[in-house]
C-alpha cells in the first residue's frame, strides 16, 4: 500500500525575479554537495537565474543561523548601496562621493558595499585581473546579478548523531535559531538541515543511496521549491495579495 508520507499537490511558481541565498555547512560534504546540487536544480528549473543566487558557506551547521541572519543584512545593505547609486550620477552618487571625501579615502570603494569591504588599516586585497575580478563575482552569484535584498534563503546542513549529547544541542539550537532567524528578518528561511541517526538515512534523503549512488529522493529539491514557493508568496503578502 502507497504511504501517505509526502508534500501533496505539486504547484509551480515563476522564479525568475528572485533572489535567492544558500548557506551551506561543510562538514559531511558528500552529503552536502548532493543536496547543493538538488537546491540548484529546482531553483534552475523553477526559473531562478544563476546570476540572483548567491551561495556561502560555513563551517558547521552550528554556524548556519548567525550566517543566515548576517546574510540577509549584506543584502539589504547591497540593495540601499544600489538604490544609492542609482539614477547614473544624482544626489545619491553626490552623497557618496562626499562621504568618500569626508573619509578621507578610507573607504576605497563603495560600489562593492556587501560584497567586499576594505576598512581604513585592512591590508588591501591582492590585484586580480578584469577577467579574474569577473570570474569571482559570478561565483558570488553577483556580478550581474539582482541586488535587492534575498527573497528567501536556504541553509543546508548534515547533522550525524554520534556518541555524545553535541547532536542533540546542535539540532535544537540550530532548529530554534533558523526558526528565530525568518521571524526577525521577515524572510523566509528554509530549513535544510538533516538530522541523521545514521550515514544511510543521509544518503537516503541527498538521493545517493544504493550502490550504484543514485537511490532515495534528495530533499534538496523540495528545499529549493519550497524557497520559490516562499519567495513568490512574500511578495504577495507585502502587497496584500494571496498568490495560490
Ligand atoms: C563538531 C561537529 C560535529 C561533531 N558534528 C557535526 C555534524 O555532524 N554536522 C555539522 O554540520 N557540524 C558538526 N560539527 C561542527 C559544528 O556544527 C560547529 O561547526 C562547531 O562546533 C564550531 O562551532
């Protein structure tokens, strides 16, 4: 008899005007690279530009809260540096040039605000190349990208319980910070954390089970639907619109 386990009625959602943020852990990286791959597949296939997708990662899942909330705060600081600049050289560039003054050339380069930063006594970032410098935004998923403050954002996570307490602290805390992290900000944030008794059960959910590796379903998939599906309908809901 079929299961009665699963997400129901499949709806699809235009995701072309999104921006999305993936915030991935490292540790566990077989794991971590098959759920990368299924988020980037259905945020491709949904109609997310690869340009509107920017991805970070950190250390460990303990990270992925503090991560995800200082991510939205680098995109909302993109977006108020874009609208600053905007209009090709009004009032905006104006300000900016006077602070550049004001600062005394400290602030070497305020267009790339939130991308990259150099503070008055950092060392300053070894010389790359046009194509070079080009090469490294795309990989930030910015170059050409969108600048608007991210849509939603994903974090991803393998938690794999081992013989102490340490995974049920980091579930919990991690659960509780992602949860705490979409309330503040007003964004949704979409819960990519695995939290395994076992390596099988992770190969199971990243759809690399079996032994030829491509048995079980990737619930990277559903993470990237599921951040389409958000992402459309906030927008809706800031505007007074229930999107179906
Ligand atoms: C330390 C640790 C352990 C033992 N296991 C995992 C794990 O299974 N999955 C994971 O994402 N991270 C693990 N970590 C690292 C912590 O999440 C965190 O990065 C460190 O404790 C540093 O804060």
């Amino acid at each position: 008899m079929a299961g009665i386990k699963g997400l129901g009625e499949a709806h699809t959602y235009d995701g072309s005007p999104l921006r999305i943020a993936i915030i991935h852990a490292r540790w566990n990286t077989t794991l971590i690279s098959a759920l990368l791959a299924g988020v980037l597949k259905s945020l491709t296939a949904s109609g997310v530009k690869r340009e509107n997708i920017v991805i970070q990662s950190v250390p460990g899942s303990y990270e992925l809260p503090y991560a995800v909330q200082r991510m939205y705060t680098a995109s909302q600081t993109q977006a108020a540096a874009a609208s600053i600049l905007g209009g090709g050289g009004g009032l905006g560039r104006g300000l900016v040039e006077s602070a550049t003054d004001l600062l005394g050339g400290s602030v070497t380069d305020l267009t790339g605000l939130g991308r990259e930063v150099v503070g008055a006594g950092a060392p300053a970032p070894p010389q790359t190349t046009e194509k070079e410098e080009e090469k490294k935004k795309e990989g930030e998923g910015g170059a050409k990208g969108l600048t608007q403050p991210f849509d939603a954002l994903i974090a991803i996570g393998a938690l794999i319980k081992g013989s102490t307490m340490h995974f049920e602290y980091i579930s919990d805390a991690v659960s509780h910070g992602l949860m705490r992290v979409q309330l503040d900000t007003g964004r949704p944030v979409i819960f990519g954390l695995l939290t395994l008794l076992t390596e099988e059960q992770g190969r199971e959910r990243a759809g690399i089970a079996g032994e030829g590796g491509d048995q079980g379903h990737n619930h990277g998939e559903d993470w990237g639907a599921a951040a389409v599906e958000l992402g459309v309908k906030r927008r809706g809901w800031a505007e007074g619109r229930f999107v179906k």
